[in-house]
C-alpha cells in the first residue's frame, strides 16, 4: 500500500501552476471540531444499540428458557442465530456500503436492527423470536459501516485518541443495557427489555437526514465536488478555512500502479470537477471485485493475518464474559451432582454483570494512553500476551474471589486489544474496499462468537476446566503472533485510496 502521502500531509502539492490538496489535508487544518462532534454522538449511539443488542441475549435466554420451558439447546439458539446474522450481515453491508455509500450503508442497517429487534418483543413462540433475533444479527452486522463512517471525518493524526472514545460507546452500551435490565427484568419482563432496548436504533433512523456522506468516499469515486460540498460544511460549523487550491483525490495524483497520471486528469478543471463521476473497474464488477480486491496479492496477508486476529480477539472476549458467569456455575455442578443453576440465573445476575462490565473502563482508558504512543501493532500484541497470563491460574481450579479478579484483569486487556483493532482494520485498508475489509473480518470475529460457546464453554460445563483455557490460551496466542505478522503499521499513517 503507498505511503507516498504521508511525508507532506497537510502540505497543498504544486500540480503544474496550481495547488492541489486531498480530503486528508483539509481535515487536518479544518481540525476535530463541532461538526464531529456530532459525528461521534450519532456514530457511539449506534455503537452503544449495537452493544445493548448483543448484551440482553444474557438475559433473555435464561428468561424465555423459565417462561416457555426450553431445552438447553433451544436456549442456546437465541444467541447462536444472532451470531449466524451477523456473519452474513457483517459482510454483505460492508460491500454495500463500498459499492453505494457509508449512509445507505447504516441505514439500511438501522432499519433491519430497528424493527426485527422491536417485533421480536411481539414474538408468539420461540421460532419467531429466534427468526427475528436472526435478523437483528443481520442488523447488528453493520457495525462496522459506522466505524469506517465517522474514521473517515478524523484528522490522521489525532485518529486513534478518537476512536478509542468512539469505542467507549459500546462499554456505555453494555453498562446501560445491564443497568436496564436490573430494573426492567424483575417487574416487566424480557419483552419491554427487547422493545425499550431497540430505541436507540430508532434515534438514528430520526436524526439520518443530518448526516453527510464520507468527503473521501465521494472523492474516491470521482464526485469531487459533493466532497468539496461536505468539507465547506465543515469549514462553516467548525468556523475555519478550507485550504485553498483544488480539492482532488488521491486517484488524481498517484494511480494504483504509482505511475503518474495523464496532465489533464491531474489538474481537474471546474467542468471536470462537475462531471459525472466516471465508474472505475470496481464500480462495474461490483461486490464480486471488492473480495477479489481483498485476497489479492498486495492485500491477501494483511487479510488472512486480520482474520486470525479478529477470530482471536472474538472468541477470546465472548469467552471471558461467558466465563464470568459460568465458570463459578460449572465448578458447583461438578463438585456436587444435586446443584441446580436456576437459581444462579437469576437473582444476582443483573448485578454480576453489571459489575464485570466495569472492566471495560480501565481497558478503554488503557489503550486510548498507548494507541497514538507506541502504535497500534506493538499495543494489541502486548495486550494478548497479557490476558493470556492472566488467564494462566485457572488452569486449575481457584477460588471465587481469584477467579474474579483474574477475569477482570483479562477483560481488561481483551477489550484493550479488541478497540485497538476496530481502529485499525479501517485504516489499514483502502477506501475502495475499507467496510469490505473491516466487514468481512467482523464476519470472521463472529465464527470466533458462534464456536465459543459451544467448544470452549461446553468443555467447561462437562467439568473440563483445564482444556477449556488452555484452548482460550492457545487461540490468544495465535492472535497475538498473527499481530505482529501484519504487514503495516497504521500509528498517524494518512488514510489510503488505492492499494
């Protein structure tokens, strides 16, 4: 991938008699201001729905499980279809969103989220909740649209600090949505839970007509002056100058091949910049090339090493929350054959979880310290090895009090690790196929979703305590060695176009 914009960012270039300047460079100097702002707070409340989403299937299941008498299987479904939508959705908005813009993108994924999750409050038996909670996973799959949306109104420099705060928007999600079910729960039931829980999906169908389009997904496909557009409105809220010259792409200056481009096509005229956008090869073959483009040979190890890591760092975080609960349950059903787990799946269970997603804090506040200091690589590597440590004592059976100190610890560091990546995957990846990229590798993390708990969990509920982490420690350790395999480092790196 070049990095020839990176020695001059924020510098207009001489193009023949003119000046010219790129998106980055008029982010820079327009800086980080009220209209992102605004970006940030439309772009955390679908961060924080996404979280609310993914974490009442905690409570839901235990619950339809009491109410409709299923079988433990059944129970397991509720999640496990979630998962199954997001690995399909994931992907199919990510190349959406390539092909025809970040805003129909996230549209269409709030809508999907929006009414599957409301009318699976209404569901009369379990397969219409568990068809509608599929097609919430669809939704939830769209995640990643809305990361490359707001990552793409950063200014390079600051970028990490900033996405670390957009991520502290999933941790406020799952300390809102645990904090609404220990009120809700015990007097309303699982019902208004799903219906109050899909509000926040609701807010940005309401407030989508404010939102703009991506300046450098615009100018990626030649309209160039809708970009220029969305940076004057940016000049105007945050009260500051465009840089003066001509607005181009990265296109008009260095093609994929790093050879020059043609004079005229490097110097665009107003006439040219008013044209009709001129669709590139992967406008014509559509969804099919950006794949293609992702396992290419300039892209094809930066792909398979961020599958690695985002299998890992998926199955390793689901992992630790399920392990919060369930580890204590399954060392009481294997020491006594009478135990019964209806009772610890209810009482203090909003409370529990409640706390443990308090670790998510200290593991926000952990990589927004280190992301923009030692680099996003060195940090997600160090983090892994750490929570595979951590992770060590339980080989053997500890007491409760340690067994909840140790996950704390891993949460930390898993979340850590999980933030930093969500940071990077977009910005290693070219516009052209940034959502692609980020979305298929979001599809991987959610096979890591599906596979933990009925392989590592499983192990653990048949009194196999011991394979049950060192199959945690040896999938961390993959991620961890497969981070420092990728190919670049992203740390304060301008955001590429081509490949």
């Amino acid at each position: 991938m070049s990095e020839g914009r990176d020695t001059n960012h924020g510098e207009p270039q001489m193009v023949g008699e003119a000046s010219t300047y790129t998106v980055d460079d008029a982010l820079l100097v327009l800086g980080f201001g009220k209209f992102q702002w605004f970006l940030l707070a439309y772009a955390g409340m679908g961060w924080a729905a996404d979280a609310m989403e993914m974490m009442l299937l905690s409570f839901v299941g235990p619950a339809v499980q009491s109410e409709w008498g299923l079988s433990p299987r059944q129970e397991s479904a509720i999640t496990s279809v979630v998962f199954a939508g997001m690995l399909f959705g994931a992907y199919t908005w990510g190349t959406i969103s390539d092909n025809y813009g970040r805003r129909i993108g996230f549209l269409a994924t709030a809508v999907v989220t929006f009414v599957a999750g409301l009318l699976s409050a209404f569901s009369p038996n379990y397969a219409s909740l568990v068809s509608f909670r599929c097609l919430v996973g669809v939704g939830l799959g769209g995640g990643p649209v809305l990361n490359s949306w707001f990552l793409e109104f950063v200014p390079a420099p600051k970028r990490g600090a900033w996405m670390i705060v957009f991520a502290s928007f999933w941790t406020l999600g799952t300390i809102l949505e645990a904090s609404l079910a220990w009120i809700v729960m015990p007097t309303l039931g699982w019902r208004w839970l799903l219906a109050l829980s899909s509000l926040p999906s609701m807010i940005l169908l309401l407030f989508y007509i404010f939102v703009p389009e991506s300046p450098r997904y615009l100018c990626m496909k030649g309209r160039t002056n809708d970009s220029l557009h969305v940076l004057e409105r940016i000049a105007a809220v945050n009260k500051k100058r465009i840089p003066s010259g001509v607005l181009v792409s990265s296109h008009a200056i260095v093609n994929d091949s790093q050879e020059p481009c043609p004079e005229n096509s490097r110097l665009p005229s107003e006439r040219q910049l008013d044209a009709k956008p001129v669709e590139n090869n992967e406008n014509k073959a559509g969804i099919l090339a950006s794949i293609v483009l992702l396992l290419s040979q300039k892209l094809i190890r930066t792909t398979l090493f961020i599958w690695v890591v985002f299998f890992g760092n998926a199955f390793s975080y689901y992992g630790i929350v399920l392990l919060t609960s369930e580890l204590s349950i399954a060392n009481k059903k294997c020491e006594s054959k009478n135990f019964k787990s209806n009772d610890s799946k209810h009482g203090s269970l909003y409370r529990d979880v409640f706390i443990t997603s308090l670790a998510e804090l200290p593991g926000l506040l952990l990589s927004a310290a280190v992301v923009d200091r030692i680099g996003r690589k060195f940090s997600m590597s160090a983090m892994l090895f750490m929570c595979c440590i951590l992770l060590m004592p339980l080989l053997v059976h500890q007491s409760e009090i340690v067994t909840t100190c140790i996950l704390f610890g891993a949460r930390l560091f898993i979340v850590g690790s999980f933030t930093i990546l969500f940071i990077y995957a977009p910005e290693v990846y070219p516009t052209r196929v940034r959502t692609t990229g980020f979305g298929a590798a979001s599809s991987v993390a959610r096979i890591g979703g599906i596979l933990c708990p009925l392989v590592a969990v499983a192990l653990l509920n048949a009194c196999h305590q011991t394979l049950s982490i060192v199959l945690f420690e040896i999938v961390i350790i993959f991620a961890a060695v497969a981070v420092l395999c990728l190919p670049v480092e992203t740390k304060a790196r301008a955001l590429n176009d081509n490949v």
